[in-house]
C-alpha cells in the first residue's frame, strides 16, 4: 500500500520552493500460479533507488509525488519474466495495497521452440550480450546438429569450418573465448590438429537452460581472456521429461526428474557422434574414416535447506566423460587448383598407412551455495580436470601433378593429359599429453538495497601438464631426401604451476533508465611471477523519451595469461634434430577494449523486432603471434608484436513469420598486427637479395572482412508445424601462410571465400492424449521428423592447405576442402 509521509515543513519567509511530497511504495509481486517472487528489481521511472523483492515476495520504496497532472510509472523487472509498467497516481492512491502479478516471458510453438532471448533479464543492461535459447541448436540445420552453429549466425562470431566446433570472435582466436557450465570454466582437447578430428562442442542442449554470449566487454566476474565468454546455466528438473534424437551421423537422449519431496533433481544427457557420413564426402582424401564420439554428462541438485525452504542451501554435483576416437585409413585423394591466369594444375594422391588419435576428457565440479539472506547469497565451488590425449600417425602420400586441359571445344576438357612430377611426403608422429587442472573457488552477491549489488569472488588453481612428443617427416620429390626436407622433433616437457585470481563488481541502478556497472579483476601465475589488474566498466541507458531504446558503452582492460600452448616453441635445433621448448618468461597478452552500442525495440505488422548495433575497438600490447593450420595454432611463444581490431556488428531479429523467429547478422572486421623484426625481403632475377624493409602491420590469421550469418524459419500458413529453416553462413576470405616463407604470412597470396547454406524441414507430430485421465511417465508429448540438405550450393570451402614440392624446387599451395552436398534425416521423440 501507498503511506503518505510528512514533507519537511518550511521556514516562514524561506525564498525556498516547496520539497515533494515522498510516499512510501508497498505490496507484493506473485508469478501467475501465486507464488512470491524474489529478487525482483523494483523502481519509478526517472526517479532514483528501488528496491529488490524478499523471499516472500514483498518491497517497500521510498517515493517523490511528481507536480500535479504528471504521472508516476512503477517498474519491475525480473529474469525470465515480462516486465510490468505500472500506472500509479499519487498521491490519490495512496491507500490502495499493491499485489502485482508477472508472467514467464516464454514463447511455445506447437512442439518446436526457437527463440532468440536477447529480450529477457538484463540483456539491455550488459554490452555485447546475447541470451539463447539452446534448443534452437536441435533444430537448426547443420552437419551434427552442434549447438555452436548458432554461435555462429551471431555477429562478431566467425568459423569458416562446418567441421569443427571451434569459433572465433572479433579478430580472436578459438584459445581467447572463455566457456562457463554453471560457473565452471570448460577446456577443449590440446592435441586436436586438423576438424575431421573432433568430437561435439561442451553444450548439451538437451541440458541446458540458459545460454549467455558475450562477443566483448564483459564484467569482472568472468575470467580472463580477450575475445568472448559463453556462459551456460543448467536446468532445475521440476518434473520427469526425457528425449530421444536420432540421425544419420548420431544420436543422443537425456532424462530429467525431481524427488517427489522436491528435495533432489537430476538431469542426465548421452551423446554419440560418427562423422563417418559427412567425412566421406571430403574431395581431399578418400579412404577408410572411423571416427567416433560419445560423452556423458550429469547433473545433480540436492537441497539441504530446511523443509519449507529447500533451496536456501544446495549443494550441486557435475560430472562428464568425453571419448573421442578418431582412426582414418587414407587411400586416394586428387585436388585441383589454379597455377595462374586460366592455368589449372591437378594432384593425384596415393596413400599408405593410418592415422588415430584418442582424446578423453574427465571433469567433475562440487557448488555449494547458501543463502544467508534475500541480500546476501554465497557460494563454494571445486572442480577437477583429466584429459589423456595420444596422437598416432604413420603416413606416406605418392603424388604427381597434372596439367587440365581448358579448351572448352577439346574432347578431353577438363581431363588430366600430362602427368609429371611424382614425389612423396612421410609423416610418423607419436605423441603424447596428459593434463591436470584442479581449481578452488568462492564467490558471494550482497545487495543492500535497492541500487547496488556487488559481487565478487577468489579463485585458485593447480595446473600440471606432461607432453611428449616425437614427430618425423620429410619430402622427396627427387629420388632422395635433402637434409633440408627432413624434420625430426623429439621432447618431454612438463609444466606444474599456480594460479591465483579474484574479482570485485558493482552494479549501480542509478535509476530505473540507468545502470552502472564497474569493478576490477587480478590474476596471478606463478609460471612467469606476473601480476594483472583488469579494470572494467559498463553503462546502459534507456531513453527516458523512447522507452523503447537503449545505449550501451563500455571499457575495460582485458589480459590473457599464457596457457601452456602459448608457452611452447620449437626453434631450437640441436644435432639436426628439432627440439621443443617452454619459454616461462612469456608475458599476459593484455586487449584495451572500447565499445559503443545501441539496440532498438519496435512493432511491425504487429510484431516483435529487436535491432542491435555496435561499434568496437581493441588495441593489443604483449601479443603472441600465431600460424594457424585447419585448427591448430602454432604460437611463437614471444610477446613481440602488438595489434588491432576495429569492427561493426549488427543484428536484427524478430518474427518475419508470425510466430517463427528469425534474425540476419552482419560483422564487419580488420584486425593486423606489427611484429617486431619481421620484414620482407627483395630479390633480383638471379634470386640475389636487394633489400630489406620492416613490414609494418600486417593481416592477422583471423582477419575476416566481412562476415554474413542468416537463421531464417518459416511455416506453412495453417499448418504452424510444419516448418522450413535456413542456415546460411558467408565470409570473405582469411589469409594463410605457407610455412617457411615468412615473406607471404599475412599477404592475400592464399585467401578462400566461405559460404554455405544449409535447409531443413521438419514435422511435428503431437502425440499427447489430452483426453487421457492420468499419462505414464513415459507417455510420448511430440515427434519432430526432420529432412536436411547440407551445403545445398555444394560450394568447395577451404579448410586449409597442404603444400607440396615438385622437382624444381617449386611449391605448390594444394587446398584441403570441406564437405560437400550431403542429405541427413534426424528424428527428436520428447516424453
């Protein structure tokens, strides 16, 4: 209810206007079946302070009686609900009690849910945050129905590989993107070196509750990297539901429940991936593909509160096993490429031998939380990290070049009419890498009113890596083998070290329009005895005149401690035999980043649209310059360049069909770098050097000029379930470097355009009987038939180069592609 108070009486013959009356603001805030809702923002717009709800549901603020005929409007907002405006006059409503009622903010599509939740919670608050729903991923259209191929319509995201679930964002790496499952931090495989190698990404959609990206500029309480933080919240079961998914390439199935006491709730997902379909359709090699995937994950909540208040203590169990085994029998193999203006040149492979590589991963995280009060909540989390990694290859590939016949008018266009040149390449490797990461954490949120709320946390880790690593390859393409074609690498290292890190957070509510967020973050290794201190802030603002638009800005100081990948070199030559080396001085990387934004809610044709817009700037100190090939990064483990990335991201998303929403993406990027010492080099026709000079900023390997992503989905106009969808992915080309010719790194002399475009069209078939007086647990809700025709333009994407030596001493750049036209069913039962 609304109590009036006293205004301050005034002096007589004060010259002083009059002080506004203040009222206080009372009532309780219900979801749609009664119960209280807590921690609930509540405030009057334009007015500074607010209030949070309590457990029960109830909030009290102080108000100012605006002028007479002005209107007071109460807000409240909560995650995962509709926000309520609610009319107040004042202070004639000052006897009325309030008892206010918020709705979930969810949108149910007969059986098939897709919805782009950059809407819910504090999306408008956070700069580059977008919220996704992650069973969008078991619909969208893609080779293994991975969830990271929605990542990758998102603006500032780029992968130019169907094959790896690997992104990249703003000029960054895949090692610059943190992944988070319920505040644990998540590892990828070290080994992995080429994407017909991998397994599936982390996400398990059919686990997942909540998934939030952040493209940059995030706040302290994540970890430190430079290029993106993907953050996944589990569910909390509330009652027995269970899936099964089935395709030509997989499938998976989960079960979720909760005690009949509500005191525990489980979930559990297993996966199984054989990319042996989609492999086969690779030009580059053919022959005998096994490669198999499957992990198991599990998560368990148990409430240890008291009987009326079950969730003030929980105590949460995660477990995962990942098993990748990948075994390639490689036969034949022929590419085509050009040699110059209309000259074409193809290579005919021969192989002998086999490839397996096996990579298991064990994790395992404990979270304890308790809640001392509805203001102050903390938290205790422990996890532990296992992943044994061997890399087996014995490979000889004979191959000779041909020249193509161009004459569109000549029997044999297109056809090989010389052959020439044979050589040969041997590869053996026998590698090893076990890796052990195990990590204490604390973290805690205080709100002690209604206009902050602070967070913070400490965090410490035991990091220890064994590697092994013996490799052997050379090139003959004259009936012997130069020492210059012979490479032969041999080292044990280890690695065993600590790291320390803490962070402190403030949001400030300046008002209802406007929030504050600032805070500082540190890191420190005891590997290079190095200290970081990452400032950051955040601020948002709602037009107060446009409701209905947001600006955004932040900056902040991001750093990157060396992991052990980044450590390691291999420049060292001793006895004609090249050795590995960690180099433990290696420095953070450290990333200014400086981002503005603006993001616009309208109508149209009755319709929800949401556009957003941001302009980005990085500038890079310390940086590690890197060679990348397929999907491994060769680092040169020396902090002697520095760089840039300046870029335009937008979105715009919505229901161009009602009911089914979509959205279209576009980034725009140039990222370089300057590298200490390098420079290219002039030669004479004798091949004599003339001169010398620095290069000065260069591309960088992941400077992706323009980048278009699309998820678009449609539906037959009486008939909602049945459903179209497209996935199309456009990127201009990337530069790749050949090794050992430092002339050509970060030159247009490779680049290679990507598009692809992926349809899909589905069913749904409901079978729950409605009429039905009690359903089994086991009762089928839906089918949802699927039909996909992957890489329906059949365009030869580039997953890389090899490159190949004829006689004369010539190299030629071979290109690696990715899959073809392919066609996959899938089938999802939900019970």
């Amino acid at each position: 209810m609304l109590t009036p108070q006293a205004a301050p009486a005034q002096t007589p013959g004060s010259l002083e206007a009059p002080a506004a009356e203040v009222v206080t603001v009372s009532g309780t805030l219900r979801d749609a079946n009664g119960k209280p809702l807590e921690l609930a923002v509540v405030g009057v717009e334009g007015q500074p302070g607010g209030a949070n709800t309590t457990a029960a549901g109830t909030f009290s603020l102080s108000v100012r009686v605006p002028p007479l005929g002005q209107a007071v409007v109460l807000v409240v907002r909560r995650l995962g609900y509709l926000s309520l405006r609610v009319p107040l006059k004042l202070p004639a409503d000052a006897t009325k009690p309030l008892s206010l009622i918020m709705r979930l903010d969810t949108k149910a599509l007969g059986g098939v849910r897709v919805t782009a939740r950059a809407e819910q919670g504090n999306s408008r608050e956070q700069v580059s945050i977008t919220r996704i729903d992650p069973r969008a991923a078991k619909e969208i259209p893609s080779p293994f129905g991975d969830f990271n191929a929605i990542l990758k319509t998102l603006p500032g995201v780029a992968s130019n590989n169907e094959l790896s679930s690997t992104y990249n964002v703003r000029g960054g790496n895949y090692d610059e993107n943190l992944v988070y499952v319920n505040g644990f931090e998540v590892y990828r495989p070290f080994l992995v070196t080429a994407a017909q190698q991998e397994g599936l990404s982390f996400i398990n959609p059919d686990l997942v509750q909540q998934v939030e990206f952040s493209a940059g500029g995030w706040q302290p309480k994540y970890g430190d990297k430079l290029a993106s933080v993907l953050s996944i919240e589990y569910k909390t079961p509330r009652k027995f539901a269970a899936s099964l998914t089935g395709s030509l390439v997989g499938g998976a199935a989960h079960a979720e429940a909760r005690s009949a006491n509500g005191r525990v709730s489980y979930l559990a997902g297993v996966r199984y991936k054989n990319a042996q379909y989609v492999l086969s359709s690779l030009k580059q090699a053919q022959g005998g593909y096994n490669p198999t995937f499957y992990d198991a994950q599990a998560f368990v909540t148990i409430g240890l509160g008291p009987k009326d208040d079950l969730q003030r203590t929980t105590l949460g169990l995660l477990g995962v096993v990942a098993h990748n085994d990948y075994r390639f029998s490689p036969q034949t193999g022929q590419a085509t490429f050009s040699t110059g203006l209309n000259q074409f040149t193809r290579v005919f492979i021969g192989y002998a031998g086999r490839e397996r590589m096996q990579f298991d991963t064990y994790q395992s995280g404990l979270s304890l939380k308790h809640d001392f009060s509805s203001r102050l909540q903390m938290e205790v989390l422990g996890s532990a990290l296992v992943s044994r990694e061997f890399e087996f290859r014995d490979v000889e590939a004979a191959y000779t070049f041909a020249e193509i016949n161009r004459d569109p008018n000549s029997p044999d266009f297109n056809q090989a009419v010389r052959q020439r040149d044979i050589g040969s390449q041997f590869k053996h490797s026998r590698n090893f890498l076990k890796a052990q990461i195990y990590t204490a954490e604390t973290r805690g949120r205080w709100t002690p009113g209604g206009e902050h709320t602070v967070r913070w946390g400490a965090k410490i880790g035991r990091e220890k890596i064994d590697d092994t690593l013996d490799e052997y390859s050379f090139a003959d393409s004259a009936d012997f083998v130069p020492d210059a074609r012979r490479l032969r690498l041999r080292t044990d290292l280890g690695l065993t070290s600590t790291r320390s890190q803490g962070f402190v957070q403030d949001t400030w509510s300046l008002d209802t329009l406007r929030t504050l967020t600032y805070g500082v973050r540190a890191h420190y290794w005891t590997t290079n005895g190095q200290l970081v201190i990452s400032p950051r802030v955040q601020y948002s603002q709602i037009s107060r005149r446009h409701p209905n638009r947001s600006f955004k800005a932040a900056v902040g100081v991001y750093y990157q401690p060396p992991f052990y990948r980044e450590l390691r070199d291999q420049q060292t030559i001793q006895l004609g035999v090249q050795r590995a080396y960690l180099n433990p001085e290696l420095r953070a990387q450290r990333s200014y980043h400086f981002i503005v934004g603006k993001e616009i809610s309208f109508q149209q044709y009755g319709r929800p649209f949401r556009f957003s817009a941001e302009a980005y700037y990085k500038y890079l100190t310390d940086v590690v310059p890197y060679d990348v090939d397929n999907v491994r990064l060769r680092y040169f483990a020396k902090n002697n360049a520095r760089a840039y990335a300046a870029g335009f991201d937008a979105r715009l998303s919505g229901e161009f069909v009602k009911g089914a929403e979509s959205w279209f993406s576009l980034g725009v990027l140039t990222t370089r770098e300057n590298v200490d010492g390098d420079s290219s080099s002039s030669y004479n026709a004798d091949g004599r050097l003339i001169s010398r000079q620095a290069k000065g900023f260069i591309r960088r390997p992941q400077d992706q000029r323009l980048n278009v992503g699309i998820f678009f989905q449609d539906h037959m106009p009486n008939n909602p379930s049945v459903r179209g969808y497209v996935n199309l992915v456009v990127g201009t080309g990337l530069p790749f470097s050949p090794p050992n010719q430092p002339d050509l790194r970060g030159t247009n002399a490779l680049v290679a355009t990507y598009r692809r475009v992926d349809l899909g069209f589905s069913k749904v078939v409901g079978l729950k009987n409605a009429n039905a007086v009690k359903a089994h647990f086991y009762s089928f809700e839906s089918l949802w038939l699927g039909l996909e025709i992957l890489n329906v333009l059949a365009a030869n994407n580039v997953a890389g180069y090899s490159y190949l030596q004829d006689v004369n001493g010539v190299t030629y750049s071979v290109p690696s592609y990715l899959s073809q036209r392919v066609v996959n069913l899938r089938l999802i039962a939900r019970f």
